[in-house]
C-alpha cells in the first residue's frame, strides 16, 4: 500500500498479500481515502474484503466520497490484517489509498513472562516509616 494504490474505472480492485511462508505478524494501516484529479462529482464507495474470526469473507464499506461534499476521508490508521482487497465498489473514481505496512517478526516480538513466582523470590521490603513533622 505505500506509497499508496489508486482505484478507478479499470482497475476497480486492489489487493494487499503476503508470501503464505512468512511467518511474520504484519499490520496494514489505511490513513487516507481521497479523490485524486480527474474525479467526477459522483459517489465513490471503496470497500474492504477481508476474512472474519470464521474464515468467511466480509466486505466492509470504508468511505464514500464524492468531490462535492466529501472528497477525502481519514481513517486514523484503521488497520487490517492481510490479505485484504481494496474495492470500488460505486463510482469511477479514480480513488487514492494510503496507509503504512509493519512487519512484526515473532523472534523480535518474543518475550517471556514467568508465571511460576514463588513467595521466596519476591524481595522483602523495607519498612514504610511514619513522616517527620
């Protein structure tokens, strides 16, 4: 998606995937839906598909636009997890997206939490001593 995709009449869809061997978290982000020149004063819906928590695809309206009353619209990096289509689904745009892509290795993003804490390795704490007047 960066530097951006652009949908119009002829290419009415676009779609976002990773290599199925990768075993990295990734996160795409949209930050910006707008009109780009040439758009008609027409409604302009994008859609996104993508899989629910089912594994069914869903497709999900994101923006309507129209360069009357609405010709850009900030989704304040509304993220998604790939793969995902990106669909005119009305207008002939043509229609810009942007957003931002991260890779999220599982190796960096590991840590460990130690549930198995025992009372005989916690510190014993000072104290508390009543304040001077």
């Amino acid at each position: 998606l960066l530097p951006g995709c652009e949908l119009t009449a002829s290419t009415k869809s676009y779609t976002f995937q990773v290599d199925e061997e990768d075993d990295s978290d990734h996160i795409l982000a949209l930050s910006v839906v707008c009109l780009s020149d040439g758009a008609k004063d027409e409604c302009n819906v994008v859609e996104v598909i993508g899989r629910n928590h089912e594994n069914q695809e869903i497709a999900v309206p994101v923006a309507n636009l129209k360069l009357s009353c609405q010709p850009l619209l900030s989704l304040d990096n509304f993220k998604l997890q790939p793969p995902v289509t990106f669909r005119l689904a009305a207008g002939s745009g043509p229609v810009h997206l942007s957003g931002w892509h991260r890779i999220m290795h599982r190796e960096d993003a590991s840590f460990e939490v130690d549930d198995d804490l025992s009372d005989e390795d916690e510190e014993e704490l000072p104290p508390v001593m009543p304040a001077k007047k």
